[in-house]
C-alpha cells in the first residue's frame, strides 16, 4: 500500500496533500489493504474504510470507485487530475502511471466484461469507455469520445470534430428566435434555400469549412 501512495505522490508533483485526486487514491489503496487481512481485524478496517469513503463524498462528490477483490484494480501513479465525476466501475483493471481527468466513465457496455486499461495511457475529459475491451499501453483517449473495441498500443482516439455550418441552413428557426413567434411550415423558397445552403456546405473546400 505505502509503496503505491509513494508513487502517486510524486505524479502530484509536491502538492499532494491539495489535491482530492491524491486522498481519493490513499482511501482505496486503504480498501484494497483492508481487504486484504485476516476476517476480523478486515471486518473493522473495512468498516473503517466505507466511513472514510462516505467523508470524502462529501468534499469530492460523483466518485465512484470501490476498493477490495470485487472492486477495481489500479496500478500505481495514477494521477486523477481533476477529481470529479469519475465513474470507474468494479473489476476496472487500470495499469501504471495512468491519467484520468473529469466526466470519464470506464465500465460495462454492450461487449461483456469491463474495460482494462494498459500502463501510460492517458483519458481526458468526457470519454466514455466501455465493455470488456482493452486500451494499448501508452494511448490517449480524446475528450468525449466512447470507446467500445480494442485501442493498439500508443494509439490516439479522437472524437468527430465540431463543423461550423451558415445560419441559413434554418432560416425559419431564426425568425422564430428572433420574433418569437409560432414555427410555419416551410415555403417553397424557405425549401429552394434550405437545400442549396446545405448543397454549399456539402460542396465547400474542407480549408474552408
């Protein structure tokens, strides 16, 4: 347990004690030992470990991650950058040296089994990885991206990028913004509009889209 604490401190770099991602990891590396002695002595310190837990919802809210043989398994340095909203389900496996930030989900999906996660693989903002699937060592999955299939080792997910698209592409739904009054159906000219603004974004150059 202390060897792994010693090795989530130092992807803190000295500032530890301030952030929640540290105690969150130090109250499951707790779970994980808890659980791991003799019946009665592991009775007490398991029990002593939910009222640790049940306190730090209070200060680090939506964490969801469970310590002991039934929960996840997190190799050390672990680093979750910014400790809220992450939902990593019981049977994770996470490898070493791994970065997780906000609104990431790893758990059950559509593929039976839960997610492994290989060592220096890095999750950012609002990914989604679900089902018994495996993340190569070494990859970086996008912010919001959803994941359902095996990631090659020192891979890249990216999510499909936001496309800019003219106003004219919904003149009535601007007239009612602007008015504020009832939607018409659409005339004949609104129609002829319609498709040849979505005929010139179709056709556009991708420099200038």
């Amino acid at each position: 347990m202390f060897e792994k604490l010693k090795q989530d401190k130092l992807v803190y770099k000295g500032q530890w004690y301030r952030r929640g991602g540290f105690w969150i990891m130090a109250i499951h590396r707790f779970g994980d030992w808890a659980d791991s002695l003799p019946y009665i002595p592991g009775i007490f310190m398991w029990g002593l470990y939910c009222c640790l837990k049940l306190l730090s919802g209070l200060f680090l809210p939506n964490i969801l991650l469970w310590a002991g043989r039934r929960g996840a398994k997190i190799g050390p340095g672990l680093l979750l950058a910014h400790a809220s909203n992450v939902m990593i389900g019981r049977g994770v496996e996470i490898g070493q040296n791994c970065a997780i930030y906000h609104d990431v989900t790893l758990g059950t999906g559509l593929t039976p089994g839960t997610p492994r996660i290989g060592d220096r693989v890095v999750i950012y903002p609002g990914a989604r990885i679900l089902g018994g699937l495996m993340i190569g060592e070494g990859s970086i999955v996008g912010a919001n991206c959803v994941v359902t299939k095996d990631v090659p080792p020192n891979s890249t997910i990216l999510a499909a990028p936001s496309r800019v698209i003219p106003n004219t592409l919904s003149p009535q739904i601007r007239q009612w913004d602007e008015n504020k009054k009832p939607l018409q159906p659409l005339s004949i000219k609104s129609n002829t509009m319609l498709d040849e603004s979505i005929a010139s974004v179709v056709n556009m150059p991708e420099e200038g889209r």
